[in-house]
C-alpha cells in the first residue's frame, strides 16, 4: 500500500450499530458499544504505524 493514504479513522452508526472507518477504505467490524468501534479503530491505526497489519486487513481492490 502507498505511504501517501491517508488513515484518518471515524465511527458512524447503522440501526443499533457501530462501525469505525477509516479514510484508506478499512472498515471494522459493527459493533453494539461504541467503545468497542473506538478500539477497532485504534488498533487499525496502530497497525498501520507499525506496519504489523494484525488483525486488520485492506480492502482488496
């Protein structure tokens, strides 16, 4: 993936759930907490440091 993407994270919300999105096109799994949208977006941008990808993968294009 280039370095020049952008990963500016955010939650939005869908019916009774919460999603964290990301700018690059990364989306987490829907959650019921919030909190718990926050922490997937989190580790997404940590991931994303330190090029680890654990857990989270791009999307295919």
């Amino acid at each position: 993936m280039p370095e020049s993407v952008v990963h500016r994270t955010f939650t939005t919300e869908r019916g009774s759930f919460c999603l964290a999105r990301c700018d690059c096109g990364w989306t987490g799994m829907a959650r019921r907490a919030r909190s718990q949208a926050r922490a997937d977006a989190e580790r997404h941008l940590a991931a994303v440091r330190d090029d680890s990808g654990t857990g989270f993968e791009h999307p295919a294009e």
